[in-house]
C-alpha cells in the first residue's frame, strides 16, 4: 500500500499536479527508507530533488532546515536567506519570494521536496513549508514530509491546517509482525529459521526493520563458535547502537524518558519515571507509547537487558549519576525495599546521611543473607563514607570489618584501624567496645583486644556498672561456645585474669565448667567432654560472620585434643560450604584449620597443600598478618621435609608491623625456630622458641597442646650444650596437665631422652614411641623411632636398633621427611630404599584380617624393638603367652622373624598404653 502511495505520488507530480505526502511512524520503522525511496525514483525520472533532515540540536536555529533545501537545489534557482531572517526575524516577501522560486523551478523540471523528521525542524522553516503547501497547488512540486509518530512539531496549527489542503495524503507506517520478521530473515543466508531463533528475532527487536536488520548483523557478524542459540545482543554492539538512534531520533523527551526507565528498572512505571523526570504523567506516558511503538520496550521495560546498559553507558557519568540519586531519594520516599534504594545510591556514589545510611546498612545484611559478599561491602563503605555521626561510623567500620573477613582477611584488619584511633582518644562508645574487642579476638590481635577490654573496664568503674575487667558474654549460639548438653544454651563470659590475658568462661545451665578461651582449648583432664560438646555445636551450627569463630573456637577444641581427625570432616564439610558461598576468606581460615590437623598427623604433602590453598585463597600480595599462619605451615613443612631453600624463601616475604601482636606470631615464630634449628643456627632458633612461650604466657595461651615451646627450646639447649635448662624445660613440660595429651607426652619424652643417661634413651623413646603411635603424628613418631634406634644402637643391641631404624626410615619415607630419613640412614634415598620392597611394610586390611587382637597386641611390640619379657610385662600375660602369640602371628603372615612384622597393623594403641 505505502508502495502504491509512492508511485500514485510521483507520478501525480510529473503529470503536473501538486501532491503532500505525509509519512508517520515509530522510530526506526522506515520513514527515512521511505525518503530514500522517493528520493531514488524522483531523480531517475528527471525531477529536481530537494532534501533536508530535522536535528534536535539544530532546532532552536532559525531557517536551519530551510538552508538545507536551498542549497540542495541547482544554485541560483532559491533565494539566499538574509541576515535578518537568520536571526529569526521571518517576512511574508520572504515567504512568497521562496514560492515564486519553486513554481520557476518546477516549470523545467518537476520539484520533491523531502524533509525528514519533521518534528524537529525549526518553527521559522515550518512556516516557509506551510506557505508553499498552501501557494503551490498547481505546480509540479511534490513534498514530502516524515514525522514520528508520538514526537510532534512544536506548531500545533501546521499539522492541522496541512490536513484542511486537499492534496493531502497520509502513509502510516508500523513494525513488522512475526510473519514479517521471518519473511524478512528468509533474505539472510546462513542465518537459523527454526521457529525458536525467530521468536528470539521478533521479541528482541519487536519488529522495528531498523532494530532488526541490526540484530541479524550483529549475529551473523559474531563468529560461529561463538554464536548462541538465541540472538544475544551486547551492550555497545551494533543492535544497542540502533536502538541509541533510534531514541536520538525520537526527541530529547524520548531520551530522557529512556534514561529513566534504565536507571529505575525493574522498578519503573509511567508516574515513577514521570516523577523522576519532573514532568506530568501525560508527558511521560507519551513517550512510553513512543517507546513501545518502536519496539524499544515492552510497557516500562525495555526488550532486552543490553538496552537499559547501553542506555546508561551513553549517559554523562554526572547526569547519570544525578538520576540514580534522585531514583533512590524517589523510591525511598514511596517506601520501596532497601537493596532497590541502595542499588540507586551506590551507582550515584552518595547517600543523604539522614536517611540514606540506614538503607544502606540493612541492604547490607540483606545482601549477606543471599552471599553477597561485595554487594554488601560496597553498602557498608558506602554508609560509611556519607556518615557524619562519628558513633554510628565506627560500629559501621566494626561490622564492615567482619563482613570483609569473608573475602579478604588484610582489608578486615584494617578496617579495624579507625575504631582502635576513637578508642585511643575516648571517642569509642562503650556499646561499641565489646564488638571491637570480640572482632579483634576473631582476628586474632590479642594485645590490641586488650587493650579495648582495659578501657572497658574503665569505663565501666568510672561509671559504676559492671565489675571492672569483664565484658558480659552473650548467647552462645550467636556468639561464641557449644550448646549445652542439655538442650539449654550456654553463655559465655569474657573476662582477664591476673596478668592481664584475656580469658573465656562458658556456663552451662547451673553449673559452670572452665571452657576454650577464644584462642585456646579446654583444659586436657576436660578434653573428652568438651570434645563432645564441641561435636555437638557443630552439628547444628550454621555459618555466618557472627558464628565463624565459635565454629573455629570448636575447631581448635579437637585439634588440639586427643583425636585431631575428629576435626577433619567438620572442617572440610565447612571449607567446601565456604567455596560454594564464594567466601574465600572463610575459606582459607578452614583451608588453615586442615593444614594444623594435617600437621598433627604428620602428613606433610596434605598440610603443605592445604596451606598453599589458604595462600591462594587471598588477594595477590597480601600482607595481613593472617597470611603468616598458613605460611607458618609451608616453613614448617619444607624444613621439615629438608628443603631449606624453600624454606628460607617464605621467611623472605616481609612480615606486617602487627604480627607480633598476634597470635599468628607463636606459629610463626616456632616454624622459624624449628628452621634454626635444622640449620644449625641454634641461639636463633632459641631466642624464637623463647619468645613463643614469653608471648603465650603474656597472652595467657600458654598450653603445651597448642605451642610446646619448652621442649622445643629444650632441643635448642641440648645443641648448646645446656643439658641442665633443657632438663628444667621439659621436666616443666611433663608437669603440665596438657602432658596427659599423648602427643605432648611424646614429644617430651623423645627430647628428654636426648638428656638422659645412654642406658635410660632406649624406655623414655619405646613411651614416646607409644604414645606417638597413640596420638598418630608419624612426623613425631618417625623422629622418636629414629632416636630409638640410635639409642638401642648406643646400648648395644644393634639387632633392634637395625629393625626400629628401618622402621622410621620407612615412615620418614612416607611422611616426605626427608631430614629424619638421612639420620636414620645417612646416605639412603629412594632411589636405593632399604627393603623397599617389604610388602608387610604396607601391612594391608588382609594382614590386619588375619590376627586377633591379641596377636596384634604381641605384634606391635615386637616390631618396635620390645623383649618377650617386656611385651609380657607390659601386656601383664606371661612370656610363654607371648611366645605363643608369635608363633601364631609368624604362621599367619607367613613370615619367620620379627623384623618381618609389620608396623601398621589396626589397633588402638590406648589398649596396649
């Protein structure tokens, strides 16, 4: 139909007759094609064509579009326009010279005169438009004008009287329907037809040719590989570059319009955005039909996502900015939610203070209840930096410094930086006191925590509340401690005892039983039961920032039990819960937890590989002093393992001002006292010890189950020669209660050895060796069999010392301990293992199988060096029994002396204890 129109048109005009066409239609649904079209046909027939195009930047220019007639026509034909005319001043001699102009024109040759968008010509070419549409009837002259459909000429009287003329004729164009749409992507080669690429076809550019034809390119124009199933626009491609045109073309009211259904999103409607934009309902309703004519959008919301982004990339950052404030101070005004408020505020980059910080503090905990980690950190900076009340920015710095610890473990720590200088200059409020206390317990900062706890105190005498040097607990189940067995819950008490240290007191129900203080563990005649408790807390226990460290606080309550390996599927069940959650601070905290209890057991690959998880969980070049406890491991495990290079590589990285004043600093400190001390650097690796056990004493942390520094400085001694402070040590360390811990016991027995009498080595190192085996550290019982069989060695019963040697060779083999392996037999690697080939060294389930419980009791003893008479004293069983015993553990394993025993047969060694 437009065709026939076009055809009827031109040739109405050759024949002689005056036509007015006028096109309307959405942006981009082809107006200016329609031109072209015209323009096309009208120069093959020989007509003198005049072409000009309406700017919205160019419309406050008087006769702007009327020059662009003038000069598009042969020169000399139209009428120079004046300097007064120019400056708006508009003559009816004018007007009529121009006419005159037009009909000479068309009596060589017929005249089109095609102005496209129309609505933004200016109001002085309107004029001449109009004269010569009303004086050119009988001329050959053709105009053609194309206007949008909602975007009208600011003259509400042309458009009107244009209609009264009777050579007026209107084309109405529109968007294509879906049959159009596949009849229109059938002239694409190689592009899809299936039903499903045209549906995503039609509904992304609703029809407009325009958007269409962009979309089809952009798709045909990404490489194969990399082409999606359904057209996908993206933001900057030549589809949003259409859709920017065609809003540009539409009016600087469709812009705006555009602009703030993109900041308002989801939640835009016409009297939001009419709102926003400060104009009537009317207004802002129009140019929502103008958008959904032009298939930009769909009611308020726009087609495709990549739409509302291009949109507000096109933006000034300033305006853009402006918006988005405005957005948020409108959306709060009518009560929407506050992460939609918050969204608005964190893109403008401001907030009110009076109302704005709220909102943003409860997006925040809001966006941690979905894991959203940065979202909220971005609230919580964003509270801050707009906050003018200087008590509400540092309890928002508190809890920024928690929520960070999720992610980056440095960037808590220095959030706490700014509450510690209020603290310092009394402007802390005392009800923010106990969450800086308890944040910096968590971080591990244990001289700046007491610090806070000693204002506190002051505080609190000064105004007469509560006791001096308390600071009242809490819930347990959100704050720190184990459910009670009960079903009650138990409360938790921080307080400092004597020398300073800060201390932990869990009540359950009635009865209060002394508990793990934030850093430490129950004591070791408790273990069992607070184990247990321990086990049930993480049953139930939930994570989150409140929860973290009780859960670590359980953690570290069996670690540094009995059963180490009672912590390990906890805490990999949590550090899998933290990777899903995308919490890589939380992550490497459980990565760190499994390397210690790797440790424990003396799997040094295991730790060294868990510590290296930790590592890389943190931002690149970090330097929190966190980051020291899983280094601690890999010094620990390379020099343990004799690689002293790599080693000393890790004590190369610089160490943060504050570590010393955390309880990071025993770990580390031991890991490079243990690194002295195989170098043979032996006063430094004492001073270190040293300074572990002054810091665990000052901290009131001092527990042989976590730091045994005193039998490590004993080592040190015994290097010096000191045979007497080594003695004092260790003899202290055996005294302790935590010597009821095997591990404990162990180790301190092995280095008491090294000060006993020769004939005394060979019991105090077959103990160790119990109790080691008991606990199930195969570092520290590879180090106490290879002194065993050095001892039976000194003592000579080369026999033994023989079979026990080889022993810990193979366990030192095991464990990667490569320093134990060379003492043990120096000069024996891999590639040439003694007996390597022993298959009942790797005693497997059917060995295991084979024996009873006696037998297997018999035969752990005897494959560590013990007499028949021994194993019978030890077993209380008489040595004929024992005897017997071999006999048949001989049979059965197939073998025809002791050192064929095997060393890892399944038995609970506290049977044998």
């Amino acid at each position: 139909m437009e065709l026939e129109t076009l055809d009827s048109a031109i040739a109405g005009c050759l024949s002689g007759s005056s036509r007015i066409v006028f096109v309307e239609g959405p942006s981009g649904c082809g107006k200016s094609e329609f031109i072209e079209n015209i323009a096309e046909r009208a120069e093959k027939s020989g007509a003198t064509l005049l072409r000009a195009v309406g700017s919205d930047r160019e419309r406050a220019v008087p006769l702007g579009a009327l020059r662009q007639l003038i000069t598009s026509a042969p020169a000399g034909t139209l009428p120079q326009i004046t300097p007064a005319e120019s400056a708006g001043l508009v003559r009816v001699e004018a007007m009529h010279e121009f006419c005159a102009a037009l009909r000479r024109l068309s009596t060589q040759s017929p005249v089109v005169v095609c102005v496209d968008d129309l609505q933004h010509v200016d109001d002085s070419t309107l004029q001449y438009l109009l004269y010569a549409a009303r004086r050119t009837r009988s001329a050959r002259i053709l105009l053609v004008l194309a206007e949008s459909l909602h975007e009208h000429t600011s003259d509400p009287v042309f458009g009107t009287e244009l209609l009264r003329l009777p050579h007026f004729e209107r084309v109405r164009l529109e968007r294509l329907d879906r049959a159009g749409v596949a009849e229109l992507a059938q002239g694409y080669a190689g592009l899809p037809q299936g039903d499903v690429f045209i549906d995503g076809l039609y509904a992304i550019s609703g029809g407009n040719p325009l958007l269409l034809r962009a979309l089809v390119e952009e798709h045909r124009a990404t490489p194969p590989a990399h082409r999606s199933a359904l057209p996908s626009p993206k933001a900057g491609g030549p589809f949003t570059q259409a859709v920017l045109t065609c809003l540009h073309r539409g009016g600087q009211a469709t812009v705006r319009l555009a602009e703030a259904l993109a900041v308002l999103r989801g939640a835009g409607s016409v009297e939001s955005a009419g709102r926003l934009l400060g104009t009537s309902e009317a207004a802002a309703s129009q140019a929502v039909h103008a958008l959904n004519a032009a298939g930009i959008a769909d009611g308020c919301g726009f087609r495709h996502p990549a739409v509302g982004a291009a949109i507000l990339h096109a933006m000034e950052p300033a305006d853009r900015a402006a918006l988005h404030r405005d957005a948020a101070c409108l959306l709060h005004s009518i009560g929407a939610p506050s992460p939609v408020v918050a969204a608005h505020l964190l893109a403008a980059g401001d907030a009110d203070a009076r109302w704005g910080v709220a909102a943003l503090r409860d997006a925040a905990e809001q966006a941690l209840a979905d894991d959203d980690v940065s979202q909220a950190v971005a609230c919580l900076t964003l509270a801050h930096q707009t906050c003018t009340d200087d008590q509400r920015g540092s309890a928002i710095k508190i809890r920024l410094a928690a929520v960070t610890w999720r992610v980056d473990p440095g960037a808590a720590e220095e959030h706490t930086w700014e509450p510690l200088v209020a603290l310092r200059a009394g402007r802390l409020a005392e009800s923010h006191m106990t969450s800086l206390a308890r944040l910096l317990l968590t971080q591990g900062r244990v001289d700046e925590a007491t610090e806070v706890l000693d204002r506190l105190a002051d505080v609190r005498e000064e105004g007469g509340g509560h006791a001096p040097n308390a600071m009242r607990g809490t819930t347990v189940g959100a704050q720190f401690g184990y459910p009670a067995a009960t079903g009650s819950r138990a409360v938790v008490s921080i307080s400092k005892d004597a020398d300073g240290a800060p201390t932990v007191t869990l009540t359950e129900g009635a009865a209060a039983r002394p508990a793990a203080g934030m850093w430490t563990v129950p004591a070791t005649a408790e273990g069992e039961v607070a184990a247990a408790a321990a086990e049930r807390f993480l049953q139930t226990a939930v994570l989150t920032d409140t929860t973290i460290e009780p859960i670590g606080q359980a953690l570290r309550t069996l670690v540094h039990g009995d059963r180490p390996d009672r912590a390990m599927p906890w805490c990999q069940s949590f550090l899998e819960e933290a990777d899903r959650r995308n919490a890589p601070g939380w992550k490497a905290a459980f990565a760190q937890a499994q390397a210690v209890i790797m440790i424990r057991q003396g799997n040094l690959r295991a730790a060294e590989e868990y510590a290296t998880m930790a590592l890389d969980c943190l931002p690149e070049k970090n330097s929190s002093v966190f980051a020291c406890a899983p280094r601690s491991i890999l010094i620990y495990t390379a020099t343990a393992q004799g690689r002293h290079g790599a080693a000393a590589r890790q004590l190369n990285h610089p160490v943060p001002d504050g570590l010393f004043r955390t309880v990071y600093a025993l770990s580390y400190l031991r890991a490079r006292g243990s690194y002295h001390l195989a170098t043979n650097c032996f006063h430094a690796a004492l001073s270190d010890f040293l300074e572990v056990g002054r810091l665990a004493r000052r901290w009131g942390l001092d527990r042989a189950v976590v730091v045994p520094w005193r039998s490590d400085a004993a080592e040190a001694l015994v290097h010096l020669g000191d045979r007497q402070q080594a003695e004092q040590l260790v003899m202290e360390q055996l005294a302790m209660g935590d010597a009821r811990n095997a591990r404990v016991r162990g180790v301190s027995l092995r280095v008491r050895a090294a000060i006993a009498e020769v004939s005394q080595r060979p019991r105090l190192l077959a103990e160790a060796v119990d109790e080691l085996r008991k606990y199930g550290d195969r570092l520290e019982l590879s180090r106490a069999l290879s002194d065993l069989g050095q001892a039976f060695q000194a003592v000579g019963e080369p026999a033994r010392a023989s079979m026990v040697t080889r022993r810990a060779w193979h366990l030192a083999k095991e464990c990667g301990i490569e320093s134990v392996r060379e003492r043990s037999l120096p000069g024996h690697h891999s590639r040439t293992a003694p007996a390597q080939e022993d298959p009942l060294w790797t005693a497997d389930s059917e060995a295991d199988a084979k024996l009873s419980d006696s037998e297997k009791r018999v035969a752990v003893l005897a494959a560590y060096g013990y007499t028949n008479r021994e194993i019978a004293l030890k077993l209380y069983v008489t040595v004929s029994t024992v005897e017997q015993h071999l006999t048949r553990v001989y049979r059965k394993l197939n073998i025809t002396r002791r050192q064929e025993l095997p060393m890892n047969l399944q038995l609970n060694m506290a049977e044998i204890a």
